[in-house]
C-alpha cells in the first residue's frame, strides 16, 4: 500500500485567506499533517503517538510561539549584528534577536503563505510547497523561489526536501524547526530521552549565541554524543558553553561529506521504546532542548509546554556562515540550485 492524502480547511489569516492542512498517511503507521501557512508540521503521528509540539487551532500560530513545526528562512539561526557582505556590498537585515538576526526576521518564512500543490509519484501523494521571497524582503537581496516537498517513506519516515532559485547574488539556509518529545509529544521531560550525534566537532558561542569560528573537539566535554547519553545527564553541568545556551542550543558538525545523505542522529525514548533517526545532506545540525519553554503556551490537548519538554534538531549551515569565510558558504547566484534534504525515520 502507498501513501494517502487527506485536505482540510485549517482557518483563515487576518485578511480571510483560506489556510488548509494536508495530512500525508503511511500504512507502516506514519501521519504527518502540514500546514500551508509557514509550512508547519503540526502532528506527526507514530503509530498512534503524536511526536511533535503544535496548536490545534490556527490562531495560536499568528501569535508569537517559538516557531513550533515551521519552514524557518530565508536565513535559520543568527547573522551576527544583523548584517552581512556580499560581493562588496553591506545588506543590514532586521534585528530581532538583540542586536543580531534570527530566523528570517520579523516576518520570516514561518509567518508566510506557502502555494500548496499535491504531486503523485510512484509511492503516492507528496505535498510541493512554493514561496516567493521577494527582493529586499527583510533586507536579504534577491528574488528567492522556494520549494519545498514533505513526502512519506518507507521506513516509515518523514522527508523534507529543499529546493532554492535566485535572480542575484544571496543568502540561504533553510531548515525545519519541530520539536520532539517521542514519549507523549510534550506532556513530560525530554531529559531522559538519549542521544546519539554523528559529529567529532562543534561550533562553539560567545555570549550572544554567535559562533567563534573555532571548532571545537566535544570529546571529554557535555556536548559529546558520539556515544548515547541521555539528553539530561551532563545539561546542567558547570560549564561556559552550557550556560551560555541555557542547556543546549549549539551547531554539531555532522560528519560525512555535506551534500550526501547521511544519518545525523538517533533519538530514542526509554520508557516507550520509540526512535528517531535524522538523516541529511546539511553540513550541521542545531541541538536545542527547548531551554525557554516556561509553561505559558498549551498546545494540542492542553498540555502546557514547559523548559526541556522537547527538543529540536535542525538540519542546517551553520551560524553566521555569511561572516565567517572559513564555514560552509551560503552564497547561492543566479544559474544555481541551492537544496537539501532531511529524512527523519521511526522505529521502536
């Protein structure tokens, strides 16, 4: 049997905009439901288990929430000082995050109506996702086609594939932010989930969360995953770069060569059983344990989102890459193809 799809009105924005959510089904027990607005994954259901935080209604998402399940762009994570070079030229970008860039700005991609089309293929439906970023939009140069296809796999996992145009010389990192919790999707503590990175090195951060440039070895540190640990063994140990993150909140450089896809982690759940595994074609991925979560958001149930109740692992370049040389480049030119893919893959 293959994948079916199933479309739903989901509300409409401010201006009566219709919003609809696509669910995707899989016989070996994977539903993912996406949303055209933002191209939020708002459940993502693992034989029965939702794994994923997210609103049952709309009109929690047009309020200001920590980016649960959305496309995040045109740029993810932080340009320090909210400025860039580029062939010569400063682009000054908004400032929502201090003094620094976060996440595509004041009206990122999260906070976009994305044109949804359904596609078939050879193993059934996939959701195409299209938005235009016009020039100049947030400060970023250039005209920017997005595409992106949510797909069911066999696995049975859930795969994200990015895909990007320009008309002049830009920027571009695109990734997707939900946060799991593979015991009851956020009614309890992620902390005892274990985790296993596929990195030697991160990318450590001064004290506005900004990379350093440097490297960093996470052998005979908290950040060492290269064996699994639970999430919540080392987090709140004295440590600069702990503190600094409020717990976790830092690029690990995931080995392999970038562009191949290739497993990043494993995330599994003790108590139930459930894994995760994330595979990718990105350079990095953002460990972030939902340190400022405080329990003032209830989501899908009811439940009240506290600190540490999930945990994020963003597929991604890395930080800052327009300022620091040394990083993977981010520069996408008129004539290229900038995309990615990630796969997240379910088992127990």
């Amino acid at each position: 049997m293959n994948t079916t799809l199933e479309r739903r009105p989901f509300g409409s924005l401010p201006d009566g905009t219709p919003v609809e959510c696509f669910t995707l089904r899989h016989p070996a027990g994977l539903e993912a439901s996406i949303l055209d607005y933002g191209g939020i994954v708002t459940a993502l259901r693992f034989r029965g288990q939702d794994v994923v935080l997210g609103f049952e209604r709309l009109e929690p998402y047009l309020e200001r929430h920590p980016y649960f399940g959305c496309i995040v762009g045109r740029y993810a994570n932080r340009i320090a000082g909210a400025a860039f070079r580029l062939d010569g030229v400063e682009y000054r970008l908004f400032a929502n995050d201090g003094l620094n860039h976060l996440h595509g700005g004041r009206t990122g991609f999260d906070r976009k109506k994305w044109r949804a089309e359904v596609r078939e293929s050879p193993a059934g439906p996939c959701l195409h996702l299209h938005y235009r970023s016009p020039d100049g939009e947030e400060g970023y140069p250039g005209t920017l086609d997005c595409m992106v296809t949510y797909a069911l796999t066999p696995h049975p996992g859930l795969r994200i594939h990015y895909r990007c145009t320009t008309d002049r010389p830009t920027v571009v990192n695109l990734t997707n932010h939900s946060y799991f919790n593979l015991a009851d999707g956020g009614a309890s503590s992620v902390l005892e989930h274990r985790l296993l990175l596929e990195a030697e090195v991160f990318t450590p951060v001064n004290e506005h969360l900004i990379p350093t440039g440097e490297l960093r070895p996470v052998a005979g540190t908290p950040f060492d995953f290269s064996q699994p640990h639970p999430l919540g063994e080392r987090i709140d140990q004295p440590d600069e770069q702990l503190a600094r993150g409020h717990g976790y909140d830092h690029n690990f450089v995931v080995r392999g060569a970038p562009g191949t896809l290739r497993r990043a982690a494993i995330l599994a759940d003790p108590r139930s059983g459930r894994r995760m595994e994330v595979w990718t074609t990105a350079p990095g991925v953002q460990l972030y344990t939902a340190n400022h979560l405080k329990g003032d958001l209830r989501g899908k149930g009811g439940v009240a989102y506290e600190r540490r109740c999930a945990v994020c692992l963003e597929t991604q370049l890395f930080p800052d890459s327009p300022n620091q040389p040394a990083f993977p480049s981010p520069v996408l030119r008129p004539g290229e193809l900038w995309q990615s893919t990630t796969e997240y893959r379910f088992g127990t």
